[in-house]
C-alpha cells in the first residue's frame, strides 16, 4: 500500500463498504509497536465508545449520548484507501451502519419512503 | 436535453434561488435607512460567496468530499463537533426565519391565520422533499423564485437618482449613524455569504454525482449564477431607498417588501414579488434543512443524500424531518420572523470561519485535489475573504449589541 499520512489521510475519514455505502467514520486508531520497533496500524476504531479517548468533556458527553457501541474493524479488512477508507466486505459484516439498518423498517412504514 | 440547455436551466435555478430571507430582510432594510449608499457591500458579499462556493464544489466534484467531510478531517473531532454544533444552531435559526418567511407571504396571499400556515407550509415543504427528485425541486423553486425579477423591473420603472446610485457603489463610511450603518455592513455581508448555502451547494454537488469533469459546470453555476443572483439584491436596495426612505418606512414586516413593487406596478407587481418570496423562502427552507442534515450525517460517517430515498439514507431522513419539527417549534411561538433572520444572520458570521478554513485546506491539497489545486488567484481571493469573515466574525455581536440588532 501507497504511504499514508495515519492523521491527514485516515483518521476522522468516510468508511466505505464494498458497495460503496457509507457506514461511518474513523473515529480511532489502533496501533501497535514498542519502544524501538515499527509502529504498525492494526485495526480502525469506530463508534461513540471512542469518542471519549479524542476529546475531553465534549467527546464523553457526546460517546454517552451516542450510545457508547465500540466496533473494531481489522486493518486486513481494509482494501484501498482513497478519499475515504474502502472495506472489503458489507458493512453489517463488521456490525456497522446499524444504526440506518434499525431505523429503515420505521422509514418505511411511511409511504414513498422508497422513491 | 443539449448540455448548453441545461446549463442555462442550471443557471436560471440559481438566479432564482440565490435570495433568501435574510437577503430580503437586509436589503430592503438598508436601503430603507441609508439609501444607495451600503450598494457596494452588496459586490463584496457576492463574490465572497462566488470564491467559496466554487471552492467547494470544486472539492466536492475532484475529491468527493462534503464540506463536514472536510471540516471533520481537517479539525478533528472536538473542534469539529463545536464547529457542526454552532452550524447546526445557525442553520436551524435560518430555517425557522425561512419558514417564518414561506407562512408570511402564504397569509398576504391567502388571508388565512399564520400559525395554521406554519404547520401546512412544513407539511407541505415535507411532502415535497419526500415525493420530489433533488434536482425538479430545484427547478421547481428556482424557476418560482424568478418571479424576484420584478424587483429589478420596479427599480428601473421608479426612476432611482443614478447617480446616487452609483456614487453608493464606492466604498465609504457614512458620517452620522456610523455604528448602524456598520451593523448593515456585517448583515449584508452575512446575508450574501451564509454558510449554509456553501454546505447545500457542496454536498448537492456531489448528489449530482459531480467528477473533474464537472468542473465548468461548477464554475459557470457558481460565477453567472450567483452573479446574476446578486442584481436582485442590488434591485431590493435600490427599491428600498427609492420607496421606503422616501416615505420615512421601515419595513419590519416581510410584506412591506413586497409592497416595494406594488408603488411602481400596481396589483402584478405585488402579486409577482409575493409569490417570488414564497418560493425563493420555500427553495431557501429546503436548502438549509438538508444543510443541516447534511453537515450531522458528514460528520458521523452516516449514509445521506437525497438521491438515496429516504430508506436508502434513514438517519439522514430522521434528521430533516426532526429539523422540521424544531424550527416550526420556534416559530409556532410567534417570534418574528424578520427578528429571527437578523439574528440567524448576524450568528452565521460568527459561524463562518470555522467552515471557510478547511475548504480552503482542502482545496490546497495537491495529494486530493490533483491539478486542480488551488491556484494563485483561488488562494488570494481566498486568504482575503477568510480576513473580511474574521473581522465579520470579531465584529457581529458587538455590533449588534451596541446598536440593539438594527433598533436604533
């Protein structure tokens, strides 16, 4: 993989499933490596449970009121990165966008929903 | 349809669509109180909103990214959430004066009560977001908006002093009033430039699925356009002063604008600049309701856009319609819509930076924006606007505490 700047070009980016639907955003990084050894990205963070460790007050009271979920998303999984962060699989695979996945049953209850 | 037809459609929608409440409120008002001589703010704010616009539509074709894309990206998440929080409550103020604006006219129009208005005019507003395609709800609000045009007819039938008018389009500070004619600056400036139109005009580029090869289009939309859209602006001033000063009035009141056309043409001219408001403020609700939608679902990651039906993007859905339902709470309390758009104005300053900044990061990115980076003049024209709107932003509440918003 082309180099990446992990700040400019992948933290806080558009995760893409393999069908190009959006399914949230990179909230955090985990990375791993001591002391002396290469530092090597090995999972993308998602969901409000991450916000807390971003930002202070603002990011614990928005994690809580996001709901708090956690979703770790392996780094093998990811295919390309681009303008956003394209994944290899359906995001409920990896239990993402299930926030639209709950709500689209109620949507659809109203009529033309699907035009 | 022929790719020349279609620009000229394109561009007829944004004539159309380019004035909104605050630019009614503004222009008239200035005009009403300092005649011609605030004309050359007007020019300022147009191609303020002309450079950034393009900015982010250019972004918006090459690199795919939304203004909240951008902003999220760029800041980080703890400014970036200050910053989508201080939009969404500006956009959501904007829309309660808009919607305020669509239930005046309708109640000029029809005699029936304001609040029953408020409700059907969401209703209504709703329906036509659910049902309508993105770009025939476009057409259909920029095309009613062309109505505006009466405008400009009534300040060339009213035979303004020319001269005057164009002695106001030098740069000055009048002599006596000084803080309330700077007040009308930072307002006509605010009104010309507010974010939300830069928010709908990125994220809808990317709904037309813009690429690099779009960006003439992007360019011809934002430069005749909104350059068109800025002669009504400058017809509402002209009509402000030739009408209103000269009857010593101050139009508080939505309606009194459209009154602005009736001296010089009767019954058509009011009846035309009437349902020009209601569809330029209907147009305008629906921009920013998306706006806001837009900005909340950017910054989560969350799937959005119109050209998704509602079930392809239901968050995003949940959040205009819930949008809907808080500025019709705000109005329903029978606030003045005229109040609420200066206040929506002069707060979208404060706000503006905080959008401006990463657009204009982004668009110097050669790593996303390839060769179409920006160049010498984007970036000059950029980094000065980006110092107008800071000492827009430094200014906007002071003055308009110091001069009671507008009153004295």
């Amino acid at each position: 993989m082309a180099k990446i700047h992990l700040g400019r070009n992948l933290l806080d980016h558009q995760l893409l499933d393999v069908n190009g639907r959006r399914c949230g955003n990179v909230d955090d990084l985990a990375i791993e490596g001591g002391p002396g050894e290469t530092a090597e990205v090995t999972a993308i963070l998602v969901g409000p449970g991450y916000w807390p460790q971003r930002s202070g007050w603002v990011g614990r009271l928005a994690g809580r009121l996001g709901g708090s979920k956690r979703i770790r998303v392996p780094w093998a999984e990811v295919k390309r990165v681009r303008s956003g962060v394209e994944l290899r699989k359906e995001a409920p695979d990896y239990g993402l966008g299930s926030g639209d996945d709950r709500l689209r049953p109620l949507i659809e209850k109203i009529p033309g929903a699907d035009r | 349809m022929s790719k020349v037809f279609s620009l000229a459609l394109g561009i007829l929608a944004a004539i159309g669509g380019f004035v909104d409440i605050g630019d009614l409120v503004f222009n008239t008002a200035a005009g009403a109180t300092f005649g011609y001589q605030l004309m050359w703010v007007i020019p300022i704010g147009v191609v303020g909103i002309i450079v950034y616009s393009e900015m982010s539509g250019r972004v918006a074709a090459v690199s795919g990214k939304a203004v909240f894309d951008a902003v999220r990206e760029r800041t980080g998440f703890t400014v970036g959430l200050s910053a989508l929080l201080a939009s969404e409550v500006v956009n959501l103020l904007t829309l309660a004066a808009e919607i305020g604006g669509v239930a005046i006219a309708l109640q000029l129009l029809s005699g029936l009560p304001y609040r029953l208005l408020l409700v059907l005019a969401v209703a209504g507003l709703a329906v036509v977001i659910w049902t309508i395609k993105l770009d025939w709800i476009e057409r259909l609000f920029g095309y009613g908006g062309l109505c505006l045009v009466v405008f400009a007819v009534a300040a060339v039938k009213l035979e303004p002093d020319w001269g005057k008018v164009g002695n106001g389009f030098i740069p000055h500070i009048a002599q006596n009033n000084t803080l309330l004619y700077l007040y009308f600056v930072i307002g006509l400036l605010g009104a010309a430039m507010t974010p939300y139109e830069v928010y709908f005009y990125s994220s809808g580029g990317i709904e037309d699925r813009w690429s690099a090869k779009d960006i003439g289009l992007n360019r011809a939309n934002a430069f005749v356009g909104y350059g068109l859209g800025g002669f009504l602006s400058l017809a509402l001033m002209i009509v402000g002063g030739a009408v209103f000063l000269r009857h010593g009035i101050n139009p508080e009141h939505l309606g009194t604008t459209a009154l602005g056309a009736e001296e010089p043409l009767g019954k058509i001219g009011l009846l035309l600049a009437l349902v020009g408001i209601l569809f330029a403020v209907g147009g305008a609700s629906i921009d920013t309701v998306f706006s806001g939608a837009y900005n909340v679902a950017q910054f989560f990651g969350w799937e959005w856009g119109r050209y998704r039906n509602p079930s392809g993007a239901p968050r995003f859905a949940l959040s205009w319609l819930v949008l809907f339902v808080l500025a019709l709470a705000i109005v329903m309390t029978g606030v003045d819509p005229v109040m609420l758009t200066e206040y929506a104005v002069i707060f979208s300053a404060v706000a503006l930076p905080l959008t401006y900044i990463p657009i204009l990061l982004v668009a110097n990115d050669p790593e996303y924006m390839g060769r179409f980076t920006n160049g010498r003049l984007a970036n000059t024209l950029g980094v000065v606007y980006l110092v107008v709107i800071m000492i827009i932003a430094t200014t906007a509440i002071p003055l308009m505490i110091l001069t009671n918003v507008g009153q004295n």
